[in-house]
C-alpha cells in the first residue's frame, strides 16, 4: 500500500465501501511499514509479510507456493462474497488461492499488458490462470481487447479508476507557496520518478521556453529511481531555480489547487489517475496521447490537449499554447470540473458493483 496509482485505487473503493457499510478488508504481501495511503478505521488490513525478491527459481517457487498458501488461509477463514486481486501477480496467485473454496475471484489490471511485460514465467502463469477467475476488469477498452484476444478471457469488464473530488489530506504536507510563491505560474507534474513517465521530455520541453515564461515554475511531485538522473539533467539544463522536485506529499489536492497547467509527459500509462484528478480540480491538461488511458481522461481541445506520443516538440508547443494564453486556460479549466462527474467514485464503484452482481447470477 505503497505510494502508486494501483494502491491509491485501492485505498479509494476500500474507503467508499466501508463508509457504505461494506466488510472491507485490504491484505498485500508486503509489510504495513510501507502503508502510504490511510484506510478507515472499519478497513481491516493484513499484512502477510511475504515480499521480497527471491535469489534464484527454486526459491521463487518455494516463496510463491507460501504466499498461496497463506492467502488460501485467510480466504476459507474469512469466506468473502469476493474476492478482488490488483495487478498480474497478485491476480495469479488469487486464482491458485481461489481455486476450490468456493469463493468469487475477480482479477484486475492496472497497466497496459503489452506495455509492460512480465516475464516468460509470469506471462504463462497469467495465461493459465486468468481464465479461472470469475471476471477480469481492465481499464480500457484497448487493455480487454488484449486480454479477450491474447489470453482468450471472456468476461473482461472495463472499468475506469475513480477520481474522487476533494482529495483527502494527510502527511507529509507541504504548502505550493514554500516553492512557488504567489504571483508565479505553476505548471505541475506528478508521478513516480521512473522512465515510464516521461519527466526527462517534460524538463527538455520545458527547456526552450523557460526565458520566454520567466514567471512560469514546474514542480514534479513524487519518488522513484530517476532523482538522480533528473536533478543531473536539471542542473545540466540550467533549470535549478525553475524545476523543483520536493517528493511525494500527501496534500496533494492543496497543489491542484495552485496548478494552472498540468502535464503528463509518459511514454505509457495504464490510465493516468493523476490527469483525471487534475481534470476534478480544474485544472487544464496537457498530455501525450500514449497507450492507454489519456484519450479516455482528457477530451482534447475542450477540456485540455492531446499530443501525439513521444513527440517532444509537439509537447513543447502545446505547452507554448497553453502558458502563453490565460482565456484557453479559463475555458478548458470551464470544463474540466466535469471529471468530477465522470470519474467519481460514486459512478466507479457502481460500476464494480454491477460486475458483482453480474457474477453471483
């Protein structure tokens, strides 16, 4: 329950449906140690204590048999309606646990499959098993389409993430104006500092217009492996005194708030929870027009813009469009606000519960 998209996925339809009345319970692999998002008090969390990397195939079989096991475990003593696995391992390993007890399992997937492969083993492992589980939600059409073609799943359901309007707030808090003081534009980015998304087009995009916009500031909200390589471009660029990168917060809502500009420059995306949640908060958006889920999100030239993928120069127009003129920006932020609607929690989780009923028939 870590800092990503997926967890944060979780973290909203367990709230919602514990506010509902719902026996919520959450369970991961890993340790509460690394829990970023809170639950409520009525969620119950288990920990399993069964991460970590294995040191060679013998022993990745021996951890995997046990972490079936124990899941098995805890599904016959609990005996829930159903059961519900985030990503392609965990989907894996529900399906063995689930097997003969009697219990509906549902798979999810949280990314693109073709975009980011698992591995041979796992490969044929999700390929063997998904067709056991009850039901397979994607999060669009193109991912059910691969799903239904290439693992010959019948009951795939597509099913956005919610984006629910406001956030809630929790540590760590930090205020915008510590970083971008009132009277200066700030464009924001959020995400994990990894290759998938694209920050490095974003700083090189950014790079040819910042004399022009001296009054305009990029943040990139969040952590990951690229720090390093992202401050070294930084620095390289001559955008120390533009570029800030203060790591994950967990105010987030405080700082769409600030934004006037929001860009996602990944090179992939399963949806793109952070581009709907901008959209909530009004937010015009700029986006690469990636596989999967920015043509979903962001209706171009009414609420924000799409760029062809990996065209970098193209981001840097956009950009240019959008920085360069208030009134666009007043009249797609008009808009946005609908996302509050579309991705609302309320109408997302409706969606899962049909799949539920749908399943009990």
């Amino acid at each position: 329950m870590g800092g990503g998209g997926a967890e944060r996925v979780v973290a909203n339809l367990a709230n919602h449906w514990a506010d509902a009345g719902w026996y919520i319970t959450v369970v991961t692999l890993a340790s509460r140690k690394l829990d970023f998002y809170e639950l409520r008090p009525a969620v119950q969390r288990v920990a399993l204590e069964l991460a970590g990397d294995s040191g060679n195939a013998l022993e990745g079989l021996w951890n995997n048999v046990r972490r079936v096991i124990a899941l098995r475990r805890l599904l016959r003593e609990a005996q829930p309606d159903f059961a519900l696995g985030i990503m392609t391992s965990a989907n894996v390993l529900l399906a063995f646990a689930a097997a003969g007890v009697g219990i509906r399992a549902i798979g999810s997937e949280h990314v693109h499959p073709p975009q980011y492969p698992v591995g041979a083993l796992w490969g044929w492992l999700r390929h063997l098993t998904y067709r056991r589980l009850d039901a397979v939600a994607a999060l669009t059409s193109e991912s059910a389409d691969w799903l239904k073609t290439r693992l010959g799943i019948r009951r795939v359901w597509v099913i956005p993430n919610a984006a629910p309007w406001p956030l809630p707030s929790q540590q760590p808090r930090l205020s915008p104006e510590s970083i971008c003081p009132a009277g200066r534009h700030l464009l924001l980015a959020v995400g994990r500092l990894h290759r998938q998304k694209g920050f490095d087009w974003l700083l090189e995009s950014f790079e040819g217009l910042a004399k022009k916009y001296p009054n305009w500031d990029i943040v990139i909200l969040g952590e990951g492996p690229l720090r390093s390589a992202l401050e070294a471009q930084r620095r390289t660029l001559g955008l120390e005194a533009r570029v800030f990168l203060p790591g994950r917060v967990g105010n987030l809502g405080v700082w769409y708030d600030r934004a006037e500009l929001y860009v996602m420059s990944s090179r992939f995306e399963g949806f793109g929870n952070t581009l709907a949640e901008a959209l909530t908060y009004g937010v015009p958006a700029i986006s690469f027009n990636c596989d999967t889920g920015p043509r979903d999100i962001v209706r171009h030239e009414i609420d924000g813009l799409l760029v062809p993928p990996e065209d970098v120069a193209g981001l840097a127009r956009a950009m240019d469009r959008m920085m360069g003129n208030a009134d666009l920006r007043l009249q797609f932020s008009r808009r946005a606000v609908e996302a509050r609607e579309r991705f609302s929690i309320r109408r997302i989780a409706g969606m899962w519960e049909k799949l539920f009923e749908e399943i009990r028939k």
